[in-house]
C-alpha cells in the first residue's frame, strides 16, 4: 500500500520570512496524525529558514533544484550536499520550467536556451541527490504539441529512461515521478482524472519493464498541474495517482491543507 504524497512547489515565491509565516499556518492546519507524506519545495534562500521551523513537525522540506557536482567553480549552483546539511530530503528534478518547457503561453520560446535542462543533466542529478540520500522527484510530461501529435507516452516514456540511466533498482525505493502536462502547468487547465490516471499507469508500467514489479507497487507517481482544492479528490481517488506536486495552489495555506486533507 504506497502512502500519498502531497509536494508544495513555491517556485520563485516568497522571502523568507513569508516562508516561515506560511510553513506555520500549514503546520497549525495540517493533521500531524494523517497518513500523508506532505513536502515543501521553496525556493533556496527559504530553506535554512524553514529546516529549523520544520525541525520537530511532520512536513518535509524540499528543493526545486540541484546541480550535480559536490562543489567546485560552478558559479550561481547548490549541491546535493549543501541540501542535505539543511535535512532536505526531496529535491525537484526536470521540472517543465527548469526544461525551458513553459505551459503558459505569454513565456516566449526565445528564453529556452537560458534553461536547456536535459534528460543527461537530469540523470545527473538523480544520481546525485542518490549519493547523498535525498528522494529525488523527477518530472515528466508533454507539451500540447506533443499532445495533439499523439507522443504524449513516447516523450514520457524517453525522459524516463533518459533520466533512470545507469541505476540500479535497489536505489529507486523511494523515488518519486511527478507526471506533469507541460500545458496543465500554470494554465488553470487540469489533464481529465481519468487521461491522468492512464499516463500514471503506463509510468508505472514502464519502471516494471525497466526494473521489477515489486518496485513498479512501490513507486509513487503523482500528477502535478493545476491541481487545486476543487480537483484534488477526484484526481487523489485514481488508483494510479499517488498525489500531487502543487505549484500555485500551494502558496495559499488554507487551500494547500485542503489539498492535503483531500489525499
Ligand atoms: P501549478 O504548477 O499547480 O501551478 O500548475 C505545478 C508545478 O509546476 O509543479
């Protein structure tokens, strides 16, 4: 029976002190006694901030970014081990926007090469964030045009394999895969329960073929885009759907614990 997991991406939001005002209203309203994995992603200058304010409460903290070298002349990125000083225990990987793949529409396509996240860098990092016993959580997901091109399980299947070479299944115990239509990100538009539950199967389908049945039960697969307090449940109730990675419903506590509760 795999536990739900409800992961908060705050994206580029919050100072740190609304960081802390924020954690506080979740802790207060989230049950500690439920059974839900309930994570925070904020940005990094937060995290310091929040691994104190965490410290004796169920909610975990998380990061939307890693880069994958230990440390070195790598200007401008945090590592793997900088994290897990500050007990982060899930870090984001290949997220849409990190892949310079924007669901909202108003983004122009010419910023793409200021992101150029690509399957190689994403395995990289996995493997990273592996050493140092953080959970990675590895986006997937297509754009529209992949969508109406009916590529949708193709490009998912490609960036999983991409991102999972070269590791073995006894390190997977606790990955998480976050399946996320680039169009639903942002957009107000959720994928239909039932489509998102089908594109959870075939990932889940695919690390069986990739590793073993046993880790295909245990790999929890969430969907993210949209997901907010009026669509939680019926997505939550989809066999396949483990739970959600929230990006703009998460920045408002109440709606948020909502969320959670609905898991
Ligand atoms: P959204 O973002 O919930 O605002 O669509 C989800 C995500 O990007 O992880």
């Amino acid at each position: 029976m795999r536990t739900k997991l409800v992961a908060g991406n705050w994206k580029m939001h919050m100072t740190h002190v609304q960081a802390a005002a924020h954690v506080k209203s979740c802790m207060a309203q989230i049950d500690a006694k439920s059974n839900v994995d309930v994570v925070i992603c904020p940005p990094f200058l937060a995290i310091p901030k929040l691994s104190d304010a965490l410290r004796s409460s169920h909610i975990r903290l998380g990061a939307q970014d890693v880069f994958w070298k230990e440390s070195g002349a790598f200007t401008g990125q945090i590592s793997a081990s900088m994290l897990s000083d500050f007990n982060v225990s899930h870090c984001i990987v290949g997220h849409s926007e990190t892949r310079g793949r924007f669901g909202k529409l108003e983004t122009p396509e010419s910023t793409l090469p200021f992101f150029s996240e690509t399957d190689l860098t994403v395995n990289l990092k996995i493997k990273a964030l592996l050493f140092r016993s953080i959970n990675p959580i590895l986006c997937v997901g297509e754009t529209l045009a992949e969508r109406e091109a009916g590529r949708t399980d193709e490009v998912i299947q490609n960036q999983i394999r991409g991102a999972l070479q070269g590791i073995e299944d006894a390190e997977l115990y606790f990955f998480v895969v976050a399946y996320e239509p680039v169009w639903a990100i942002g957009t107000g538009k959720t994928c239909d329960s039932a489509e998102a539950n089908r594109v959870c199967g075939m990932i889940r389908q695919t690390t069986r073929e990739m590793y073993s049945s046993e880790l295909a039960d245990e790999v929890r697969i969430l969907y993210g885009g949209s997901v907010k307090a009026s669509n939680a449940n019926e997505l939550f109730k989809q066999p396949d759907i483990d739970g959600g990675l929230v990006g703009g419903a998460s920045l408002d506590p109440n709606e948020f614990s909502f969320i959670v509760m609905c898991a």
